[in-house]
C-alpha cells in the first residue's frame, strides 16, 4: 500500500472541484480491506482516484461524462508505457504546423497572454497530428498547463483579479506544457491489467464485472452550485480543440453549455443516487459523499441498504496531510465513506 500511495503523490495534480488527492490513504485502506481484481471509477474527475486503483494493482475502468478527465485516464491509467520524447514535445512547442488561431481569435483578451494563446493553436495543430497515448498526454499536460496558470484554476471570470505573483501565474504557458508533460512522463507504468477509460453518463456505464465501484458524484450542495462546466470549460473545449463543442457566445467568458446531471439537484438527486446504487448492487459499492450535501447520511444509509445488507459509515477525520502539498485549513465539513457490500 506504501508504495502505490507514493505513486499516487506523484500523480500530476490538477485543481479540481471534489478531488480527492488527500483523501488518497483513506481511500487506500478501504480499496485494500476490500480486496477484488477490478475496479469501476465511475466520477474519475482529476483521475487520481482511477490512478490509485491501478497502483494498488486493480484492472480500472475509469468514467466521467466530461471529455477532458477521460483524456486524463486515457494518458495516465490506460496508458502502461508510452512517454512523450524530447522530440515530440519540441515539435509541439515548434512553430504551427497550419496557422490555425481559434483560440486567438475567440478567447483573445479573456484568459492568458496573446503568446500563451498562439502557443495553444500552435501545439493543438501538432497534436492533431499525434494518436494514442501519445495524444493523450499531450492534451492532458495542455490542459493542466492551462489549469495551473488560470487564477485558481477555474474559468468563471476573465481578469487578473487573484494574480498574487505566483510563479505558476507567470511562467509562460509553453513552459508550463514542458513540465506537465515531464510530470505526466513520470508517473506513466504498468500494472499489467488492461485498463480502460471511458466518457459518458453514468447510467450508460456496463455495470457488470467490477468487484469494487467508486461513486464520487457531484455534491449537491444546500444552495450555491457545483457546475463543473462553468467552473472547467476552458478545459473541456480545449481537450477537443472545441470541435463539435458549442460556445454560448453571449457569455462573457465564453463558456460551453451546461451539462445537466441529476446528482447536483436537491430534486433529482436522491433518485439518482437510489437508481445507480441499484445499477452497481452486484458489485461492493463505495461512496463519497459530504456531510453538508442532500440527501443526508441516514438517507444515504436507506437507499444504500434498498440493495445492501451490509452498510457502513465511516467519517474521515480532518487533520492529515498527503504528498507533498500541506493540507489546506479544512473546512468544517466532513468527508463520509459509505460503504456497502
Ligand atoms: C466530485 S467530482 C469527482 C472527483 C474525483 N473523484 C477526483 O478525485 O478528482 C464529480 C465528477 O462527476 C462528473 N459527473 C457529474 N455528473 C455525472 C454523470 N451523470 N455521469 C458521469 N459523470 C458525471 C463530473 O464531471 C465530475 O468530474
């Protein structure tokens, strides 16, 4: 467990809403007790949940309806061998293959500086040149290139109002895409299980065949919102280049649509959860969930055992740190385990 748990601290680490980085060891010793041969990630978000399951020698499927963690799963746990070389990535970072300037043109002004948008045309027109792993990496070290030089790495407003001098909101997006491809190098193995990576709704997920399945869907929060679409478009769109993606061009930054999910409604959110337990229930089910989210623990608890007889709650204490970020102040929020088998 040590060692996939280092592994899992070198993953490449992409700011994202819900990750759960530091809930890694935790994590690790119910996947461990558990025991299994193969593993759903069906809410793969950032992939280090995905990437810990491979360290610790699981066959994973990974899933998330956006495009973009998909990639990321395609590049860092499908992937068992293929590294970018020296040479694909100064090709990459080379003048434009055709001149092509979609991002220049539609996002000129809102996010990053003119030579960080014409190095993403540019290093877009190599990439659709690249197939495979090979592709892969190079969207996901461009994605969380962009990510990390985006204030706060999300893409809900369009000024420097968070710039704090950091060095990551400085260093030119070229030189960021070089070290996140180094980084993503870095954690590439092989656990010699054929890993998958899928993008689509949960509920067109094949729910046969996975000992273990890890439900992290969105939280439905009390008020507020968790629109991952609002908050990581830009990511989103640039994983495909925005092909077949539709911008709403009356928005100020630009964003892509909102993609509808029944897990971020207080509404909808308890059918949602009743429906995809009952969809995993041959399989050892565990959920993350919050404690300020709906439905609440006790509910959880009965729809869990709608399709479990055995169901357990188990709160994650707060104070830990993991890898090499100290953990943030934490908020007075507690993360719940469920699990049911
Ligand atoms: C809490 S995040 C998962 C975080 C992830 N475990 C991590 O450690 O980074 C929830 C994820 O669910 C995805 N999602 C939301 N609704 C979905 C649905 N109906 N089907 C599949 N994925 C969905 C979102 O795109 C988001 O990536």
């Amino acid at each position: 467990m040590d060692e996939a748990l280092a592994r899992t601290a070198a993953f490449p680490r992409l700011r994202y809403m819900g990750s759960k980085y530091r809930l890694a060891p935790h994590l690790a010793e119910v996947f461990v007790e558990l025991g299994g041969h193969t593993a759903l990630d069906a809410f793969s978000g950032s992939g280090v949940v995905s990437y810990l399951l491979k360290s610790l020698g699981y066959q994973v499927t990974s899933n998330d309806f956006l495009n973009f963690p998909s990639i990321i799963c395609r590049a860092a746990v499908v992937n068992q061998t293929v590294q970018l070389s020296e040479t694909d990535m100064d090709k990459i970072c080379g003048t434009s293959a055709d001149g092509r300037d979609f991002i220049q043109r539609t996002f000129d002004g809102l996010y990053f500086t003119q030579n960080d948008r014409v190095f993403l045309d540019s290093a877009w027109s190599h990439v659709d040149q690249l197939t495979g792993h090979k592709r892969a990496i190079a969207i996901s070290a461009l994605v969380l290139a962009s990510a990390k030089k985006q204030p706060r790495g999300v893409f809900t407003f369009t000024d420097l109002r968070y710039d704090d001098g950091r060095r990551d909101l400085h260093l030119p997006l070229r030189e960021h895409f070089r070290e996140c491809v180094a980084a993503y190098n870095r954690v590439v193995f092989t656990n010699r299980r054929r890993n998958r990576a899928f993008c689509g709704d949960v509920s067109s997920v094949d729910a046969t065949g996975h000992d273990v399945v890890y439900l992290d869907p969105p939280y439905a929060p009390p008020r507020d919102d968790n629109d991952y679409i609002k908050r990581y478009h830009f990511l989103e769109g640039l994983s495909v280049y925005w092909q077949g993606q539709k911008i709403m061009e009356h928005t100020k930054t630009k964003k892509l649509e909102k993609r509808f999910t029944p897990f971020s409604y207080k509404r909808t959110v308890t059918e949602a959860l009743r429906e995809t337990f009952k969809r995993f229930k041959d399989s050892t089910i565990v959920l993350s969930y919050s404690s300020n989210a709906l439905p609440d623990a006790a509910a959880i608890i009965g729809l869990l055992r709608e399709v479990k007889d055995d169901v357990e709650l188990r709160p994650i204490a707060h104070e830990y740190s993991f890898g090499t970020h100290s953990a943030a102040k934490r908020r007075d929020v507690a993360e719940y385990l469920f699990i049911g088998r």
